[in-house]
C-alpha cells in the first residue's frame, strides 16, 4: 500500500460543530461533502457545502480537487459552510475553543 493510500482524518469545521471524516489522500473534496452530509442524516447536500482550507474563505476546495492535491495531512481543519434556505451561502464562523482549566 502506498504512502496516498493510507487512511487520514480532517476535521470540518463550522460554527460549534466539527466532523471527523474519514478519507484516503486521493479522494476527492466531494467524497468529503458527501461524508459531511450523510453526518447530518441528509439535511444537507453535498451541493449545499462548501470547503474551505482557512478562515479567510480565499480558495474554496472544489470537488474534482484530491486531498493529495492539497497536501492535507492527517487531522488537517477544513472550514466549511451550508448554502441556507434562501439560497445565500453562511460566512464561515467557528466558535473559538474555551481553554482548558
């Protein structure tokens, strides 16, 4: 098995919530919307997500593209958002994480 076989986890990003999904190197950013969909239970779309590989949302993680195209490694953050009823796409807020006491 080659080094872009083996399994990795991202963390997805947005708002309170982030997911853990399960990939190899070489699936696509769609694999990913759609591991992030079927998370929750189908509400949303793979289409109605977008990814983001930072909080700026200056290039967005298209479907064809590989998690090996951009180099992720394993635990790597995603921020994603949800295309909203209206049909407007959410900013990308993440909720800071309160430190440890």
């Amino acid at each position: 098995m080659s080094k872009t076989d083996n399994q990795i986890h991202v963390r997805c990003k947005r708002r309170n919530q982030t997911f853990f999904i399960i990939c190899k190197k070489l699936d696509s950013f769609k694999y990913v919307k759609e591991q992030v969909s079927s998370s929750v239970g189908g509400d949303i779309s793979a289409a109605d997500v977008k990814l983001y590989n930072n909080l700026n949302a200056d290039v967005e993680l298209l479907d064809d593209a590989t998690i090996a195209d951009r180099e992720l490694d394993n635990d790597d953050v995603l921020y994603m958002v949800f295309k909203t009823s209206q049909g407007d796409w959410e900013d990308i807020r993440v909720k800071p994480l309160e430190p440890l006491v």
